[in-house]
C-alpha cells in the first residue's frame, strides 16, 4: 500500500479567548465539506478565521496542501496570507466599500484562475441589476451575495464561510448555496461553514461537527450526528428536547426527538412514554405539545393532530440514542 | 453627524415624558438657541476676510504687488511649503500608518512626540532650532559639513516649516488610516493582494478623504508658519515674514496686500481638498448612487 497524501486541509489548534479555549481537531481531503453547528459565543468565528491564519494560536497549527499557515513550527515559516489559497467569507460582512458590487466580485481576478467569469457569477448571485451599486446602497442580503461571488471569484483551495447566507431570504439561499457548493468541487477544493442554523449546516455538508464552550464535540455525517449524538449536550444542541432516565443505566438517557415521536403505543418501535399534554400550540403545519411524564420528565412532540391539553396520551419515541453526560 | 440624529429627532418630536407641550416648546426653543449660537461662530469666523476685502483697494494692491521682484516672497514659500509637504507624505504617511495599525513600540509615546511642536509656542520652537540646526549646534556642524547652514537659509525655512506643519498632516492620516477596517486589508491580502497592493487599492483610496484633509491643513499652516521661521529664517523672506516687515514699515495699507496674496495662495488647495473628501466620503457612504 502507497503511504497515503497528506490531507488538503490539516487543522490543529488552541486558541485563548476571553470567555472560552478554542480548541480543534480535523483534517479536510479536496472537495470534502465540513459545517461546523453551534450557538453564538461557542468558538466557530475564531476557527475559522484561525484556519485563515488571522488569529495568533495558543498552540497547534494549520497546514494547507501541507504548507504551514498558522502556528509555530521550528525552521518554518507561515505563508504570506496571499499564498495561502484561503477564501473567508466574514460575518459581519466585510466588503470594500469604495468599490462597485461588481468590482468587489472582481477584486482578484487578476489572481483567479483563468476562466473565471465575473459577469456569469453575478447573474448567478442574482446582482446583474445591481453591479454598479455600492455597499452602503445593498441590503444585508445583497451584502452577503456580493461577498460569496467575492470569495468564489478569488483564488482558493480551501472556502471558509462565516454564516455566509443568514441575512438572505430562505427560498432564495438554495441556488447560492448550489453555486458554493459547486464551485468549490470545481476548485477541488475543502470548504468549512459556520452556522447556527442545523437545517443549513445539513443541507451545505456532508459532513457535520458541533461545537459548543470552544469545543468540537463531535464530528460525523451530517445525519448521523443528529440520529446518534455522543452526548446529551450534543443532543440538546442538535434538537433533542426530551431526556429520559435509562430504567437500568444510571447516567444515561433516552434522547427525545419531537419529530421522532409517534401518538401511539408500539414498545416494538421504541420506548413508549405516558404523561399529561401540559399545553399545545401551532407550529408551522403542526402542532407542538409540551408532555410531562409521571416521573418529572419534560418533552416536547410535533404531531398532525394533538391531544386536548390536561389530557392523559401515551407516546413512543422511535428508536431514541441512548446518551450519557 | 449620524450618532446625534436620534438625539436630535428626539428634540424635535418634543418627546419629554408626561410634558409633551412643554418638551415641544424646550425642544424649538434649543433649536433656536442652536441656530444662533451657530451663526455667531460663523460669522465671528468670516469676520476677518471681511475686512480684508474692505479695506484693500486696488491701488494699494498694484502699488504693493507690482515693483519687479515684489512676487518674490510667494515663491519662496511655495516652494519651502511644497518642500516641507513632500517630506511630511514621504516619511509621516507610513509613521501614521503604523501607528494606526498598533505595530509601533510604545505608540503613544510617539504619539506625544509628534503632537509636542502644536502644545509648543512657535518662538520658542525657533529658538530650539537655532540649537538643533544652527551653527554651533552638533546637527547644525554636521550639516555644515553638506553645506546646509540651519540659520537664515532656504533649508531653515523649510525646517521651520516642517515643524509648525507636521503635525497636523501626522494626525490627520494617523485618524484616516485608524478609520479604515483592518479586516478589509485581511480580505485584500486573502484573495492574493501583496501587502502594499493592498495598501495601494484598499487602505488608501479609503484613507484619501482624511488624509487630504490633513494634507491641506498642514499645507495652510506650513503656508503661514511664522513664529519659529521669523527666527531661524528671517531671510529668505517667505509671504508671512514680508507681511510682518511691510506691517512695521508701512503700516496696515502696506501689508494687506501681501495678506491678500498669502490668502489667496495657501486657501484653494484646503478649499478644493475639502471638498473633494466631502464628495468622497458621501459617495462611498452611498448617498450618491452611480
């Protein structure tokens, strides 16, 4: 067997902050995806713009295509920041505000890759009307347009986007992130998204980390870190809104899922749950019901047609992951 | 301007909790106060130009400015100025530069440093510099070895002038470069900018508006220095040195006129520098779209 290439994007690193240690550890291969999910505070910021080689590493470092670009190694330098093929799409975005939207997008092509065509990625950002404006005249929406075709236009192996598409209206982020997505397997490159949007971490990557106080809890397929979590923190984080003790594991817990609940009792299909419908209330096309079960336990169940509250129901969760602390 | 509008709408709806009729007629009231205070200071400000022109007639300015040679003064302080100015930009853009970004050691010692010539009286400046630069001074034999004399030369002009200048052109360009966001250079140099093609294409045309201004404050004062020049300069005689000896010789008539041509020559450039930045700015603030 051939000794295995060293993987595009290496990434290894501790950084001091005030109110948190960033810490993190993965490794990107060309065209791989990773989201990185989390509430705000938690760390993604700063790993990201640690990956860029902007923040100063406590320890560790960030190797792309095995050439160091942050930390400290003995008898290496870090490459300058325009060798290091890396693309950082900020939040909030950071535009050059004396340029056109469209000079914004065109801002390195001198430095891209032939071929590269800036008109084309306008009309596919959906700001051909818009080219000559300036960023004071752009929403925050367009902002965040003419900063990705700003970062897709430029030279990269490796995409970092801070939350790239939070200020763009729902029904219009799928063709953008397309775009990304596309873009980036043209590249060959490795691309990292921060969110704290699970629906759009999921839908960017195939692969998921989450990240909550400065660490990556853990790191998986962007299904299989929702449907298993490692921990109840994982858990609670990825949508899970119910715990339930394990009658013989101390420690452990059924992890509730809302949309993971049926109205019925099948103990063949899961664990079944009964308690009191505490209140009820719309949620999108359904319903979201708060149960209390006779031990003390609060969940949560979207369901089509609720029970009355106050009324006695009885629930199974399908196939629950079992988590300890 | 921005972060007193919601305080100045405030005012005007005369929004004061439980006094609405009273917080309406407070807040006009103030208003009113405002408008006039502000006339006052603009027309206390005016007031000089005002009597200059009155008081100059044409005669007098063709009696001053026409015997050969009388022009002369301008162009030696043209040139001092334009000396001194290019100095200022070659060595002071990248001191406020750096200052800006936080990359000197112990910067707000520099930072005295550089505002120590405005807390200090012209004079005495003057006086210091005959030390410095002088002929008995350590500097001044060094330069006498280059053939630069720090005393009553075109060189100490220059000198003197720098020193009642710089600072503000420094100050200026240390305000416009902190204005401009260190993450956009980040951005610059990410998508494979070099780090003065950064400079050049970002840093720069965003700092312009500040650094003109400063430029053309600096240019006005470096135009009108006069308390350190009249003593390491008294000759070559500059604009502010002949109005003085025209002053002493033959009165108020005699100087205005030179007064006139020292307005006349230092003012446009501030003038046009002002508003061009004006322009600038409002256009990359978005109030004027393309």
């Amino acid at each position: 067997m051939s000794p295995k290439a060293p993987p595009l994007l290496e990434v290894d690193i501790e950084v001091k902050r005030r109110q948190v240690v960033v810490e993190a550890s993965f490794a990107l291969d060309a065209g791989e995806r990773l989201a990185i999910f989390g509430t705000s505070g938690a760390g993604k910021t700063t790993i990201l713009e640690s990956v860029a080689g902007l923040t100063r590493l406590s320890r560790g470092k960030v190797r792309v295509e095995n050439k160091l670009v942050a930390g400290r190694v003995k008898g290496e330098a870090t490459m300058a920041p325009r060798h290091r093929q890396v693309a950082l799409v900020r939040q909030p975005t950071t535009l050059f505000p004396h340029l056109t939207a469209e000079q914004n997008v065109a801002y390195a092509i001198r430095h891209s890759p032939a071929g590269t065509r800036v008109d084309e990625l306008l009309e596919r950002l959906g700001l051909s009307s818009l080219a000559r404006a300036r960023g004071a005249a752009l929403s925050g929406g367009q902002r965040q347009r003419v900063a990705l075709g700003r970062a897709l236009a430029g030279p990269f192996r490796v995409l970092l986007l801070d939350e790239p598409l939070s200020a763009v209206d729902i029904a219009a982020r799928e063709p953008l992130r397309l775009l990304t997505i596309e873009t980036s397997l043209a590249r060959d490159a490795a691309g990292i998204l921060v969110t704290h949007d699970l629906a759009e971490a999921q839908a960017f990557s195939d692969r998921l980390g989450i990240i909550d106080g400065g660490q990556l809890l853990q790191v998986g397929g962007a299904l299989e870190v929702v449907l298993s979590p490692a921990t109840r923190r994982v858990a609670e984080l990825v949508g899970y809104a119910g715990f339930v003790p394990h009658p013989a594991r101390p420690g452990c817990w059924y992890a509730i899922h809302p949309d993971r609940l049926v109205h019925a009792t099948v103990p063949e299909r899961g664990v079944v749950l009964e308690g009191t419908v505490l209140s009820t209330r719309p949620f999108g096309l359904r319903y979201e019901c708060t149960v209390t079960t006779r031990s003390g336990e609060q969940f949560t169940v979207h369901l089509d047609t609720p029970p009355p509250g106050g009324t006695e129901a009885s629930f199974t969760a399908i196939d629950p992951p079992l988590v300890g602390a | 301007m921005r972060n007193t509008a919601p305080a100045g709408n405030l005012a005007a709806t005369g929004v004061v909790p439980g006094f609405p009729q009273a917080g309406r007629i407070a807040a006009r009231g103030s208003t009113v106060l405002a408008l006039f205070g502000a006339l006052i200071i603009w027309l206390a400000l005016l007031g000089p130009f005002a009597v200059l022109i009155q008081h100059l007639s044409l005669h007098s300015i063709r009696a001053a400015l026409g015997p050969p040679g009388a022009l002369g003064p301008l162009w030696i302080s043209l040139g001092a100025s334009a000396i001194a100015l290019g100095v200022m930009v070659l060595f002071g853009t990248p001191l406020a530069y750096l200052l800006a970004r936080g990359r000197l050691p112990l910067a707000r010692l520099v930072e005295l440093g550089i505002m120590l010539p405005l807390m200090m009286p012209p004079l005495v400046i003057g006086l210091l510099l005959i030390f410095l630069i002088g002929p008995q001074g350590t500097l001044g034999n060094l330069l006498a070895d280059i053939h630069l004399t720090g005393v009553n030369t075109f060189f100490a002009l220059i000198v003197a002038e720098f020193y009642e200048a710089a600072p503000f052109y420094v100050l200026g360009a240390h305000a416009a470069f902190s204005s401009v966001d260190p993450r956009i250079e980040q951005d610059a140099t990410l998508l494979g900018d070099r780090p003065l093609q950064a400079f050049w294409r970002i840093t720069l045309p965003l700092a312009a508006p500040g650094l003109a201004t400063g430029l053309a404050t600096a240019w006005a004062r470096a135009m009108g220095a006069f308390g350190a020049v009249i003593i390491v300069a008294y000759y070559p005689r500059g604009l502010p040195n002949q109005i003085f000896i025209a002053f002493q010789e033959f009165g108020l008539s005699g100087a205005l006129p030179f007064a006139l041509l020292l307005v006349v020559a230092a003012l446009p450039l501030p003038i046009l520098a002002y508003l061009w930045s004006a322009r600038t700015r409002a256009r990359v603030a978005g109030a004027e779209t393309p």
